[in-house]
C-alpha cells in the first residue's frame, strides 16, 4: 500500500550510502505485513538505486532499509511519505502482533 520514510540521525558511519554519524539519514520501510510488505521493501530500494542485501532484519516484523537523503527524495517524488515517530512505532506494533499471530495459526 504505501512505502514509508523514516526520518532519524545516523548513529554511525554508513558507507555505501555515504552517511557520516550525525547526518539526517531515513528509514525505508514498506506499511505491508509478509511476503507483500517484503516484496514492496525491495522494489522500492531498487528504484532509488540501494543494493538489496543491505537490508536489516530481512523478515522480521522490523526489516528495513537505512537510506541517504538523496534516496529518500527519489522516493518521495515517487509516491512515498514521511512517517513520524509514533506511526512507526504504531507499524511496528501492528506488524510483530501479525507475524505472532501468523505464527500461533501456523504451528
């Protein structure tokens, strides 16, 4: 449904995006739960040029991509938009609680 940039400060130096610690950096995350949301991740990093085995925490309820702001400009003009603090951590929550619940009915 939606492609999300998180804005934050970089805790350390990321090099391939050339990020120095300090410097306004973004989260990208997909709002979409499972295989979807995962799908949706990749192909938005594809379009601003982020190589997909940098993603973190690839299938779990937090997986995403710490991107430039050059990148996160890419992907704003291409449809995606700011989240804040608390609709991440909103996302965040709504996903964990699928993934258990995918995995309760699962197993």
């Amino acid at each position: 449904m939606a492609i999300l940039v998180h804005p934050m400060l970089a805790t350390r130096d990321l090099l391939r995006p050339g990020i120095r610690k300090g410097d306004r950096m973004y989260h990208l995350l997909s709002d979409l739960t499972g295989v979807a949301g995962h799908e949706e991740l990749l192909a938005a990093a594809r379009a601003c040029g982020m190589p997909t085995r940098f993603i973190q925490y690839p299938g779990a309820y937090r997986e995403h991509f710490d991107i430039s702001v050059a990148m996160a400009e890419e992907l704003l003009a291409r449809g995606a938009r700011l989240a804040t603090n608390r609709e991440v951590g909103e996302l965040l929550r709504a996903k964990r609680q699928a993934m258990a619940a995918g995995e309760q009915a699962g197993g």
